[in-house]
C-alpha cells in the first residue's frame, strides 16, 4: 500500500519506524495538546497494534509513515481507525515539519485514497481544545465542527473539551 500526493508518499509503518513513533509520542511539542505523554510500555504496545498487515475489516489503526519525497525525509504519520460506519483521522508530525502544510496534505491524500479504494464515505477527527492548529488541518480537509464535549479529556491535571469534528463525503455538493 502507497499513497502518493504531489509532495509526500505515505506507507504503513514497519519496525523500522519505532525511533520515529517513539519520538512523536514523547516530544512535548508534539503531545502537548493531544496527550500525556504515556510510558515506553504503552507506546511499544500502540506501536506494535499497528504493524500488522492493515485491512479494512481488520479492527485495527491504519498507521502510516508520512515521508517528504524531495527530501526522503520522515515527517511523521497519519492513519485512521475505521468502525465500518466511519474512520476516525489522526496524524503528528515532528515539530520541525509544523506550519508546512504536510498534515493537511497528507489527510487530504488519506481521505481521498479511503474514498477511492475502501468506499469510505464518513469521516471524524477529535481535538483537544486549544489544539488549534489541528482543528485548521480538519477545517481545510472540509471537516466541520460536530459536537463539543465540555471537559472530556484530561492533560497535565487540566480537563479541556474534546472537540468533535465529522466529514460526510456523500452529504458535499
């Protein structure tokens, strides 16, 4: 499986990518309007849940490494978990790919690829609230605010909303 957009390739990860999936989940940076950082143990158990050969009837995160084709450069990752009825997106990059406009292209590719090859019609991302700049990704991919759930998650000891967001490809003129 690649999914290619005109700057970016994208492919399920590998054991290979464990330094990068460890990175993305421990740089503050990068966690620190989507999570607390959990321990080693549970990010090796997150990484290994995704590394087998991904379907869309397996119940499990498609998870795939986002690359820079210029560059062969790893910028991060993007996936989705998909129920049957609709996929929920995620996606992080590293810090110094921030404000470049990978996530929203590679989401973008990610739903379009889903659309084309899986039929996937109905799309849901869910972001902390302050996490602004995941909430522009979503909005540029057509994404449109759903439901706020008042203080659903808790970061640091502070609860914030969750910030539900749904894309229904059907419902789009």
């Amino acid at each position: 499986m690649l999914i290619t957009t005109s700057r970016l390739s994208m492919r399920q990860i590998t054991a290979q990518d464990w330094p990068l999936f460890l990175r993305l989940h421990t740089e503050s940076r990068v966690i620190e309007k989507c999570f607390d950082q959990p321990s080693d143990d549970d990010i090796r158990a997150k990484f290994e849940s995704r590394l087998p050969h991904w379907s869309v009837t397996s119940g499990a995160w498609l998870c795939l490494l986002i690359t820079d084709v210029e560059t062969n450069t790893a910028v991060g990752i993007t996936g989705f978990d998909y129920d049957g009825r609709s996929a929920e997106v995620g996606y992080l990059l590293l810090p110094e790919y921030f404000g470049q406009g990978y996530a929203t292209e590679s989401l973008q590719g990610l739903i379009n690829w889903a659309m084309r090859v899986h039929l996937i019609s109905v799309f849901q991302g869910i972001v902390t609230e302050g996490n602004s700049a995941s909430e522009k990704v979503l909005a540029k991919c057509g994404f449109k605010l759903n439901e706020v759930i008042p203080q659903a998650y808790n970061i640091g000891g502070i609860l914030y909303a969750d910030r539900i967001y749904k894309l229904n490809t059907n419902s789009q003129a």
